[in-house]
C-alpha cells in the first residue's frame, strides 16, 4: 500500500474535530435520552434554564434556542475534556474508566452548581432512581462518547 492510501485512510486528527464530533455524538444521545425519560418538551425545558419560566410560552424559536444550548453545552464538557486531557494523558489511554467518572463529574456539576445556578434553579431533592438514572445515562452517554471520542481524534 502506498504511503498516498494510508494517509487518506487515517483520520484526521486536530483540536476542532476532537471536540465537535464527539460533542455532537454526545448531545445527540444524550438528547435521544431525555427525549425518551422527558418527553418531546425538554429543549424548552433547557431553554428555561437561561430565561427562566418564560420559556414555557414561547414555540418554535424557544424550542431551537434549548436545543442549541443543549448543544453547546455538550461541546464545552468536551472541549474541557479534551484540554485536561492534553496534560492528563491518562484520560485518552483509559478512555472507558475516564469516560465513565467523566460522566459522573458532568451529571454532578450539572445538578448541584448549574442548574441550581440557572434561571430554573432546580436544586432537587432528587430520588434515587432519578439519581441512578442519571448516573448511568451520563456515564454511558456523555462520558463514553466524549473520552472515546477525543482519544481517536487527538491522537
């Protein structure tokens, strides 16, 4: 094999697609699964967090904007993932046991610093399944993808 034919072969591999691509793989799941827990009324619930109970009256602009910060939200988790990772090279050789305590750190920060802080201020109490549930959702679908992710780009 050429040298020509291995190199289109190999992924690309910079900073920006580290970040994008495993962001969006796991906003998608990640919205996939509170579409399915939630309903097809969560962007609006994402979007309240911002501009509060407001949110609840607004249609389809309302809906995007959830949806975009949802998104956003996603590619800083791994853009802050992937820049700890540039010191903490262990993060990308044990891509599955970081990725699963990455999930655990995001649902944390999530639940007891930004939407307490956020303009819903949502600070629980929170049952134990909800808990478990999140857990689990955000190790397998944040964490995982997010780790993975930014192993293969950044290599």
């Amino acid at each position: 094999m050429s040298e020509v034919t291995v190199a289109a072969r190999a992924p690309r591999r910079s900073a920006p697609r580290a970040i994008i691509i495993p962001g969006l793989v796991a906003g998608v799941l990640d919205l996939i699964a509170a579409f399915i827990y939630y309903g097809p009324h969560v962007p609006i619930g994402i979007a309240g967090g911002l501009i509060g109970s407001a949110a609840t009256n607004g249609g389809p602009v309302i809906y995007a904007l959830g949806i975009a910060l949802h998104f956003t939200v996603a590619l800083i988790w791994t853009a802050i993932f992937y820049a700890v990772s540039r010191r903490l090279v262990f993060m990308t050789e044990h891509p599955l046991v970081c990725g699963l305590v990455y999930g655990v750190i995001v649902l944390n920060v999530m639940s007891f610093i930004v939407l307490p802080l956020s303009a819903l201020h949502a600070t629980g109490p929170y049952q134990l399944q909800e808990i478990l549930r999140g857990l689990l959702t955000h190790m397998i679908v944040i964490g995982l993808p997010i780790a993975y992710g930014v192993r293969h780009f950044s290599r």
